[in-house]
C-alpha cells in the first residue's frame, strides 16, 4: 500500500471547490524522478492543520513507488495508533481532498482524517492488511462474504455520490483482523482505499475517456478500449475482486501474461475477458454499440480476438463453473456484462439474493 507509515501523534511542542471532470481525466500527470521527494527521516516531527504532531517511528523498509509517493513501512508505539501519511501531487492536493468530503462519512471508504498542507501530505487511518494478502484458506464462506459485501458497500457509496474510482483491484481493499468469540480469525473495518485516481462526474456525464484505467489483471472492457467509463467500469472491475476473493482465482493472470509485452499481454487478457463473460451476441452486439459501431479500432481488434480462439486454449465460461455456488454465478455475471448499460449497480449487486445466504 502506497504512503508513510507513521507513529502516533504526540502533543505539539507549541500551540477549491468540487472540481468536476466529464470526459477526459483532469488529474495531474506523474512528476519525474526529480521531482519525487525525499522520505522523511526516523524521528521526523511534522505538525498538522488540526494542531497535531506525528512522529516517523523506525523505518524498516523503503522503496518508490508511482508518482510522489514512497512506501515506508515502520514499527508503531504499543499504547499509540498508527497512521498512513501519502505525498499527493501538488495539484491534486485541493481536488483529492474536496473528492473525499463527499464520502468521508462512508464506514467503508478510508478518507483522510487530517493533512499537513505545506506539504501536500494527507493523513489516513492504518488498515491492517490488504486482500491481496489475505489467506482466503484460512477464511469461513460467511467471513469471505462479509468482506466482499462490505467493500461492495463501500463501491455503492462512491457511486452514490457519482465518484467513479477507477483503480478497483484487491490491494485496495483494507481491513483490520479480529479475534471472534469461536476463536476464528475475522475482519472488521473493511474499506476501499486510494481515491487519488478517483473523478466525480456530473449525473448526465457520460465517463472518462481516452484513459486506460486500472491495473491490467482487474480492468474493464471499456478501459481497455480507453472508451467510456463510468461507474459500470468499478463495477465489472469490483466482480472479477469478488472472484478472487470467494474463489482464490485471479481469472485474468497467467505467467505468460506477466512476462509479456504491453501489446502480447493486452492480446492474452482480453481473450480471457471474452471467453469468461462474453455470453451472447446480444451483450457483445451491446458492446460494440456502446464504442461507436464496427468502425472502431479497438472493436475490430476485440472481434478478431473472438473470431480466432485457438482450439487448443478453451476456456470455459464463468457462467458454467459448476464448482462455484450458482447464486454467486449469477451475481457476477450480472457484474461482468460485456456491454456496460447491462451492468447491474453496485447497490443492486448489494440486493442480491446471494448476500442473503449465510
């Protein structure tokens, strides 16, 4: 998880608006290398716009990760909390912090609960440990669902407020462990993370475009044809976490597709991506519709892909697994239809009769 790690904050030695984006993203670009600040050092003080001071315990680890935000995990004070501090893009600083008024009340969406301005610096509540690095062995089916219905509620609230995340992927979901009356391991405080990519969109915007979203392995459709995206896109993107979380399977990787070049990987995904949840040639015809007809490149790209599976790669559809619960089937499939306008929403997926199941 991108951002500093710190200790607890010690008592002080010393006493825009809503920036809206319709078609194409209005965030700020990377910064170069130079321009990516230096961590700070073990014992560092910073004071923050509440009055606060926060303390940089014992750095165990650092590394650079996108953009200005470095990674420093430390070790935290027993009888104090641990916080997360993330280095935002100076002219995202402004736009990141109104983006998150409009949820900061969501139970399931971690916010900034302070900011050191000067330095362009939010700071978070620490969450434990993130999806992808849970032992889904270890966990109950009813301790899975709990936290796929939970992180879903956290999507729903976004959505609610016509946020779209864009960057929906297993690492950022977080959550807190505990010790439950039966001895089990649990979660509690679930929560979808990194806003800093989000938008708000206008109700009547049609999305984002000309941005591939995400990262490669959880990715829309439409992000991969940097068309359209909307929150339909967090929805799809949303089930194919759901798959990993119930089932373990990250049903776009493979070692092939990890080792290979952009153009060869996007080739490898996207077959999985039709031979996975492209059902019909209702929803696919839907597809095409919804990027402008036959005439776009990327459709073409898409229809060759369909019309050229090699016979010795078959892949059976999500839609058959017969392994899997046929109540969650159908919640995903309802999640992953090719064409986005058949997408249930995150607040309809949240009514579905599987989460009624225990």
């Amino acid at each position: 998880m991108p951002g500093w790690f710190i200790g607890p904050p010690i008592p002080p030695k010393s006493d825009e608006g809503l920036k809206y984006i319709s078609s194409v993203s209005a965030l700020a670009s990377t910064p170069t290398i130079a321009q990516q600040p230096v961590p700070f050092p073990v014992g560092l003080k910073l004071k923050s716009s509440l009055g606060k001071c926060y303390v940089i315990d014992e750095v165990l680890s650092e590394r650079p990760v996108a953009g200005r935000i470095w990674e420093v995990p430390v070790n935290f004070r027993h009888d104090g909390k641990q916080f997360v501090l993330k280095d935002i893009i100076p002219g995202d600083f402004d736009y990141v912090i109104s983006l998150q008024k409009h949820v900061e009340h969501s139970p399931h969406v971690r916010t900034s609960v302070d900011s050191i301005p000067e330095r362009h610096i939010l700071v978070f509540p620490y969450l434990e440990k993130g999806l992808i690095h849970l032992d889904l062995t270890t966990l109950s089916s009813v301790a899975k669902k709990a936290v796929i219905r939970d992180a879903l509620a956290g999507l729903a609230d976004l959505h609610d407020k016509h946020i779209i995340h864009t960057d929906i992927k297993p690492t950022n979901i977080m959550m807190d462990s505990l010790k439950q009356d039966n001895g089990d391991l649990g979660w509690r405080n679930v929560q979808i993370t990194d806003l800093e990519a989000a938008g708000v969109l206008p109700p009547k915007a049609k999305g984002l475009t000309d941005r591939l979203s995400g990262n490669h392995f959880w990715r829309s459709p439409e992000a991969w044809a940097r068309g359209i995206q909307n929150t339909p896109s967090d929805v799809y993107s949303f089930a194919v976490v759901a798959i990993f979380a119930w089932t373990g399977s990250m049903v776009f990787f493979s070692d092939e597709a990890n080792r290979a070049p952009p153009e060869k990987q996007a080739q490898l995904i996207l077959r999985r991506h039709l031979s996975l949840f492209a059902r019909d040639m209702e929803d696919f015809e839907g597809f095409i519709a919804y990027h402008g007809g036959d005439d776009n490149p990327f459709v073409k790209r898409l229809k060759e892909l369909l019309y050229t599976f090699s016979e010795e790669e078959p892949r059976l559809p999500f839609g058959r697994w017969q392994q899997v619960d046929p109540r969650f089937r159908d919640l995903i499939c309802k999640m992953t239809c090719m064409d986005p306008s058949r997408r249930i929403t995150a607040w309809e997926a949240l009514q579905h009769p599987w989460f009624a199941e225990e």
